[in-house]
C-alpha cells in the first residue's frame, strides 16, 4: 500500500476514535434485536401489513422471513429517477422469488438542480440533502425489516439516502441504480452552443434544442457531475454491485443486476448466516477509498462536501486536509466531460469501474481490505457483469483500457495528482478542481471584482465590463446566507472572457455545479462571508493570487484589507419559493468544510 494512504488512513482512525466507537456500539445493540419486527405489537403490525397480499401476510406474520424496506427517490422531473417508476413492482415480484418480502418504506424528496440552476429554489438544493437523510430515516423507523433498498442516483439523493441509512446501519443497505441514458450529442457540442447563446450568437429556441438533444430520454445524464459521481462512489465503496453503475435502463442486464441486489439482500440479514450490516462495510477505509475513487477520476466538488457528512453519519471524521494529502499521491486516470470531451457510456465501454479499481489495486492504490455487499475484499469489483443464456455472470474485467484517452493506467495517467485540490490563505480555505482546467491557467494573479450575486457578474458581463483579467469573488453565497447555491450559469460567460485571452478565475463561498469546468474556481470558501475574517472586506481592486500549484488562495493586499471595517451586510432575499421555511437551516448548518449539515 502507498505509504501516504496508510499514514492518512490511520490518521483518520486516531481521530475518529471516540466517535467511531460509539457508533459501533450503537449499532451492534441495535443487531442484536434478532427479529426487529417481533418487539411489535399484533396492531402495530397489522397495519404495517394492511395492504400486502395474503402470501406476504403469512410472511410477514412469522419471524424468519426477510421484510425488505424500499427507500425511493422516484418522480417524473428527473430523467434519472424517472426510471425508478416501475421499481417497486418489479422488487416485490423479485423478493418473493426468494422467499422475502419488499414494501416501498418511504420516498424521499428528489429536485433536480440542473432545474433549479440560477433561480430562486437552488437555494434549497443543498438543504435538500439533510431532507432526504430525515426523510430516509423516517422511512426505515418503523422497525419492520431487516434488510434495505435505496433507489438513488442524482445530487443530493444519494448523500441524503446514505446519510439516513447509516443511522440504521445494523441492517444490509444496497444501492440500486437505474443507469445513464444512451449518449445524446456530444458534450463539446452542448458546451458550445451555450457560449453561443451567452454571447447572444444564437437565440433561445436554438438552446432549447441543442439542450433538448442533450437530455432526452430516460436516465442519468451522461457527463460525469454529481450524479455519476456519486455512482462511482457507490461502486467503489462496495455499496453497489460490481459494474452496475452505468448499464443503460430499460435493459436486460440492467434488470437482471436489480434482480440480484435483491437477492444480496434477502441473503445478507441477520436471520441468516451472511450478515453483512452497512456499519460493517462503511469504514474508516471505505471512506478513504472513496476519496481516492474521487480524486482517480476527476469528480465532482460537491462530494468535497457530501463524503464529510457521510463519515461523520458512521462516527467517522474526515477533513479537507485528508482530500489534500491523498491528492498529492493519486494519479488522474479519466478524462470525462468537463474533464474530456466522453461521456459515461463510453467510460463504461472503455473499461469502466472495473478496470479503474484494478488498476488503483495493483498499485497499492487502494485498500484492499474492505468489506463490501458482496463479502470481504475489493477484488470482486475488477469484474463485470454479463447475461449468458439469460442468466448474470461475473467475468474479469479488461486487462487494459480500451481507449487510454479517456481512462488510462496508472502509469500512463494524466496527472500524477487528483484532479481536485485544496486551497488555503489567508482568505480561507477553499476547493478547486483542476482536472479540466488546462495548467497555463492553474495561476491567476489579478484584481479583484466583487459581486454580492452572480445575476451582478451576468449584468457586467453584458455591459462589456469585464474585458480585462480579474478574479471574481462572489460572495454570500455561504450555507448560512443563502443555503450555497451553485453558480453554474457563471462557467459559460467566465469561459468566454478565458477564451478571449483574459485571465479570469472565481472565488466564491457558494458552489459551483458538479460539472465544473475549464475556468479556476475556489469554492465552498470557509469561512464564509457571513462568518467574517477576509472576505466581507474585500474591495474591487484588491489584489488577490489563485495558485493551484502550491495550492492558494491570498490577497496580497492582505494589511490594508484587515484595517478596513466590513461594510454592513447586504440584503439577502429569502422570501418565496418556500425559502421562508429553511431559516432555521441556515442558523444551525455547519461551515462548508465540516459537511454544511444541520444534523451534527
């Protein structure tokens, strides 16, 4: 194994210590009520099972035959979870085929924030993950089963579904996906019609049809933001089924790896002698290969956020200096748009999770040792799924990529580092991901514009008054000002200034989609703008030095900005769009760094 990664593993262990323990113990109490469901009373099973069938009455009555609960992110709005409609049926049907049972426990709230992007309800989408680990909580309280199904794929889904179900991590959790939809137009292609449109080359309607072409059919969407991130993160935790994350829907083998997640889990309870709980597989090495899985492959910044919140739900603490110091000695094995012009579907035909996690392996980049749905060891994951006369097979994975443009070994990697990095000064502290951004423009030393919002920096952008270098900061846009909305309608008008020739970056405490792209940009500064220290002083003009490379963020002005007096806090409009109820969210959420959750 790396020397780094051990070093950083135990690290995480001395520090976890006191929490880890009393969460284990927790959970190993909770276990030990054999059969949860025979601590309830005749009534309160009664309507538990009120509208199941007699057969799944007569199940259900006795003490050995699994309940399965189905956590599901299911709705119409998001093509992802579009395709969840028929789960629940199909698993009831599934379930009974090996003797168990399935009853939907819960959904959970599912926005989408590629809707959301720019308007008044992006300001709940963070929140929004702290909703659904209440909502999957609540789901699953009802102490009638043994084992669980999360149906999720998108943002904050499958943070929040995790989240909650480590709560009840005495029981076998499998994360069931539902596959990315087939490849629309190219993703060079999206990304320059919508500079287009931002120049005002072309009109709306052309937009709406090139994005129309984009996203079209059911399914994930296939650029590698949050989303698939988190897929990928699911896989490589071993929460997930070897090679199942990116099966298109609606397919035979997407399907049949449905079917046999739940069979892991009928065959995986405590009633048996295969118990394998989620507390068991969500270790503090679990949570330090799914760092590495992010760093590998250049994924979304927002799991900077959502993996702190998720340690922390299984007495795990983490920070963003563990990020750092992994960084440093992961290589970059993707090239998935915004890092590269591919999509997931062709990621997967390249070789795919299976050829990742080998790779990572035999370098000793990755633990081994883990525990995963599947039993002990990680070595299952080098293999993929197949169907050979209708039936589900596992088979090694490819000895080599298939196209090394787009996922490469270790030894031909990218970047010797992870294509995330933290940034630290005397601002803050801040994330930047570097792996789409070409290194000539890893530094930017420039002065200052400030914008109290992004619809500031659109409308200066449209007055011509940006053609210049200069590093944006835009600021409260922190957890407790306005929830942390992503800035993402900022990457297509910053890539145009860069494209021009100007040296740009942003520098925000709000975040910036998973797909961020091609412009340098610290997010998720900490402290916030609300929290004080720098940032609320900062005046146009200020010099300030973005260095990815030494991994900064400074105002080089710093004594004449500290002698200021912070100017009084602007007015943030948290009326409408239901705004108004999340007040006390923003009061109690937790700095960017420490997760951003109201719930520890």
């Amino acid at each position: 194994m790396n020397k780094t990664i051990l070093e950083v593993t135990q690290r995480i262990v001395d520090r976890s210590k006191q929490i880890r323990s009393q969460y284990l113990t927790q959970m190993k109490a909770l276990a030990d009520d054999k059969v949860s469901r025979s601590a309830l009373s005749c009534g309160n099973i009664a309507h538990a099972m009120a509208s199941c069938s007699d057969t799944e009455k007569d199940d259900l009555t006795g003490e050995h035959k699994v309940n399965i609960g189905i956590i599901t992110a299911y709705n119409d709005m998001l093509s992802a979870h579009k395709t969840y409609e028929d789960y629940p049926k199909l698993i009831r049907e599934i379930a009974l085929k090996y003797k168990s049972v399935a009853q939907v426990a819960g959904a959970v709230p599912a926005m989408c924030d590629g809707v959301t992007q720019g308007e008044a309800g992006m300001d709940l989408s963070l929140f929004s993950r702290d909703v659904i680990a209440l909502s999957t909580a609540i789901g699953l309280s009802h102490n009638m089963f043994e084992a669980g199904l999360c149906l999720g794929i998108c943002d904050k889904i499958v943070p929040g579904e995790l989240i909650g179900a480590l709560k009840f991590g005495y029981l076998p959790i499998i994360f069931v996906p539902g596959g990315p939809m087939k490849t629309g137009i190219s993703n060079d292609e999206k990304a320059k019609v919508r500079r287009d449109y931002a120049e005002g080359i072309i009109d709306r309607t052309a937009l709406l049809e090139s994005e129309s072409k984009a996203y079209h059919s059911l399914g994930t969407c296939t650029f590698y933001g949050t989303a698939n991130s988190n897929q990928m993160l699911m896989e490589i935790m071993g929460i997930q089924l070897p090679g199942s994350s990116f099966v298109n829907p609606d397919t035979p083998l997407r399907t049949a790896l449905t079917d046999h997640a739940v069979k892991v889990a009928t065959e995986t309870t405590n009633l048996g002698d295969n118990y394998r709980p989620l507390y068991d597989i969500v270790s503090e090495k679990t949570i330090v290969n799914a760092i590495i899985g992010l760093l590998a492959t250049g994924g979304s910044t927002n799991l900077t956020i959502h993996l702190v919140a998720i340690a922390r739900s299984a007495g795990i603490h983490i920070t963003w200096d563990d990020f750092s110091d992994l960084s440093a000695v992961i290589p970059s094995l993707t090239k998935m748009y915004p890092n590269g012009s591919a999509d997931v579907n062709y990621f997967q035909a390249s070789g795919g999770m299976s050829y990742l996690i080998k790779s990572l392996l035999e370098h000793g980049l990755l633990h081994e040792d883990v525990h995963t749905i599947l039993g002990k060891g990680l070595l299952s994951y080098t293999k993929e799924p197949f169907l050979k006369d209708g039936e589900l097979i596992w088979r090694e994975g490819p000895q080599k990529s298939l196209d090394e443009s787009v996922l490469t070994s270790v030894e031909n990697c990218f970047s010797k580092t992870g294509g995330l990095k933290v940034l630290k000064g005397n601002i803050g502290t801040s994330v930047i991901k570097i792996s789409a951004v070409k290194e000539e423009n890893w530094i930017v030393e420039a002065p200052a514009i400030i914008f109290e919002d992004q619809e500031e920096l659109l409308e200066a952008f449209k007055r011509k008054e940006l053609n210049k270098d200069f590093i944006a900061v835009v600021r409260y846009q922190g957890p407790k000002a306005k929830g942390m909305p992503e800035l993402h309608r900022l990457t297509p008008v910053l890539s145009i200034l860069q494209n021009n020739g100007y040296k740009v970056a942003l520098a925000t405490d709000g975040r910036m989609s998973g797909a961020s792209g091609k412009v340098p940009a610290a997010i998720h500064l900490s402290p916030e703008a609300m929290d004080g220290g720098l940032l609320p002083k900062l005046k146009d003009g200020d010099l300030l030095r973005l260095d990815a490379v030494k991994g900064e963020l400074i105002c080089l002005n710093e004594a004449e900005v500290q002698a200021r007096t912070a100017p009084e806090m602007p007015t943030i409009n948290q009326d409408g769009c239901g705004r108004e109820l999340f007040g006390n969210f923003r009061k109690l959420v937790q700095p960017s760094e420490d997760g951003a959750s109201v719930l520890f």
